[in-house]
C-alpha cells in the first residue's frame, strides 16, 4: 500500500510539474494568453482536484482547521513580529522610506497568501512527503518547488526559497495552514511596496514576464536617441521585465480624463526622435481609433490575462459573444499593441 502510494505521488508530481514546464515556458511564453495557455491552466487545476477526488484526502491532517487556529496564530505572529522588527531596522539604517499598500492591494496580498500556502502546504507538502516518507526532505523539496517556479528572477527565486523553508517549518509545528497563509499575506503586504521602491524586488510574477518577446523585439531594434513608452491602461513595467536597460516613460495617467491622455499619446507617437510605445487594445480603440489623425505603425502585438474585471453587460459579451476575440477567452484577456512612428527596422 506505500509502495502504491509513493508511485501514485511520484507520477502525480511528475504530471504537474510537466503541465507547469509546457504551459508556462512553452504555451505562455511563446503564444501569450492563448487557447493552449488557458487549457494548460485548466490541466493543472483538473490535476489538483483529481488527484482530491481519487484520494479523499484527511483535510483536517491536512492543516485545513480551525480547532488549533488560536495557538497557531500565536506561534507564527510570533515569528512574524521578530522578522518585521528586522525588516524595519534594516530599512532604517539604510535610509528607505517605508512604503505601504493600499487597502485593496493589501485584501489581494492577505486573499494570495492563504490561496498559495493552502496549495503548497495544504497539497503539494502532503505529495513531496507521500513520495519521500520524510517531513523535513519533504519541507526541503516544496521549498524548492515554490522558489523555482518564480524563475527567471533569480532574487526572487532566493527570497521565496527561505520564505518556503521557514513556513514549512512552521507548518510542522502548528499543522494550520489558514495561520501560515495569513502570516505569508501581511508580511507580502507589509514588505513589498517598500522592496519594490527601493528598487530590491522588481517584480513578484510568477514565471517569465508576459510582455517580454514585445520587450525583446524594443531590444532589438531601439538605438541611442529614441524613446519608449507605455501607456496608462493595462500595461506595468513588470510585464516587461528586466530586458530593456533604457528609460520608460509613462504617458498619461490612469486617473486622468480621456483627453488628456489622448494628447499624451499622440503628442509621443508625433516625436521627432523615434518612439516605441506599448498601448493595450482598449487604448488604443479609445485613443487611436478613426478621426485620431495619428500617424504609427503596428510592429507587433500579444494577449495577456486581465488582472481586472468590471461585471457589466461588456463582460458578458466578450464572456459569450467574444467582441471581435475567441468567445470566453476573451473575458479573460487583452490585447497589448506595441507601435511606433516608424516601420520597423
């Protein structure tokens, strides 16, 4: 029956972390938010529940309870007070201002941290040790399967491998896996925004940047004297990643009305100086469509997933209809366009 059991856990992970390699580094880096990304996510997920479904697992051995909640807060508020005294003192001694998140960043930091541990503690620690028979190996490799899926940023990589061990040691110790997830959310929404203005931590995506081939092909064509941009909607210098070495600008500003933003882009498309600029779909419908008078030129383009949703009566007709896009897909995703003043090079 442990025999069984190991081989059960063993093609389980070696299943999932297949699905994570093609969906992430082939599908996702290659063909953006697509058909083949979208069903690799589903994949992944159906694993996870077929996996429960076949298993019934013991949720409550598990770390999923609430009868040692208490306790468990306890111990790892404990843990979290002494690691933020630290963070605070370093970021004084070095003169860092402290940054904070805003309410609602801070709710989907706290809401990622349980959702997270409740996947790596809750499901793939009980897998590693199901395979391994041995906590502490078991601690070590999810540890590993947590940092290495935030490559190719490599601090990252670093800072989530520690962040790993030591949540896997507390789980061996409170076996709660609602009080580890908080404890990973607040300490994301306490450290974070400072880490990111003081220029530590670029980025916390989860795999390669989702507009890096658009970044690469910028790369190559850009020369001494032209200038980049991204627009207000839709875009972040995080999905670009860390391949383009010469200065952004923003144009616009997400809160600013329509035709200011509208005279932003246009006046950087109308340089004198050759310009690369990155809209999404909905911008560049908003502020480039007929009667612009805007001259450019569509180098390339790519689908990413949405990290927003407005519930209206759009939603549901991209949700069923698609508005121009794959139906269903189309909730889910939008377009980025990168443009210039200039054909390509």
């Amino acid at each position: 029956m442990k025999t069984s059991g190991r081989l059960f856990a063993g093609a389980e992970l070696t299943l999932l972390f297949s699905l994570w390699f093609a969906t992430v580094w082939v599908a996702w880096q290659w063909t953006g938010a697509s058909v083949w990304t979208g069903c690799g996510f589903v994949a992944l997920a159906g694993t996870v529940v077929a996996s429960a479904a076949i298993r019934r697992p013991d949720w409550r051995g598990s770390g999923f309870r609430l009868d040692n909640l208490r306790p468990a807060l306890v111990e790892v508020g404990a843990v979290c007070c002494a690691i933020l005294s630290i963070f605070f003192l370093l970021i004084w001694r070095q003169g860092i201002s402290f940054e904070s998140a805003s309410n609602g960043r801070a709710i989907e930091l706290v809401a990622a941290g349980v959702l997270q541990q409740a996947f790596f503690l809750g499901y793939l620690f009980q897998r590693w040790n199901a395979l391994l028979l041995n906590p502490g190996a078991a601690v070590i490799a999810n540890a590993l399967s947590f940092a290495l899926i935030h490559l190719p940023h490599l601090f990252l990589v670093g800072f989530t491998a520690l962040g790993g061990l030591l949540l896997g040691v507390l789980f061996l110790h409170t076996r709660n896996v609602f009080a580890l997830g908080l404890a990973h959310g607040l300490l994301s929404a306490l450290m974070m925004p400072t880490l990111r203005s003081a220029g530590v931590l670029f980025t916390a995506q989860i795999g390669p940047a989702e507009l890096s081939p658009l970044a690469a092909e910028v790369a190559r064509q850009v020369r001494p004297g032209d200038r980049i941009g991204i627009g207000p909607h839709g875009v972040s210098l995080q999905q670009l990643g860390i391949g383009l070495t010469a200065r952004i600008e923003n144009l616009g500003d997400p809160s600013a009305a329509d035709d200011l933003n509208r005279d932003a882009v246009l006046s950087f498309l109308e340089s004198k100086a050759r310009v690369f600029c990155l809209l999404s779909g909905e911008d560049f419908e908003r502020y480039l469509g007929p009667g612009s008078g805007g001259r450019f030129f569509v180098l390339d383009q790519r689908y990413v997933w949405k990290r927003q949703f407005n519930f209206n009566s759009k939603l549901m007709e991209e949700l069923f209809l698609g508005s121009g896009d794959v139906p269903l897909l189309a909730a889910f995703r939008h377009r980025v366009l990168l443009l210039s003043n200039r054909p390509a090079a």
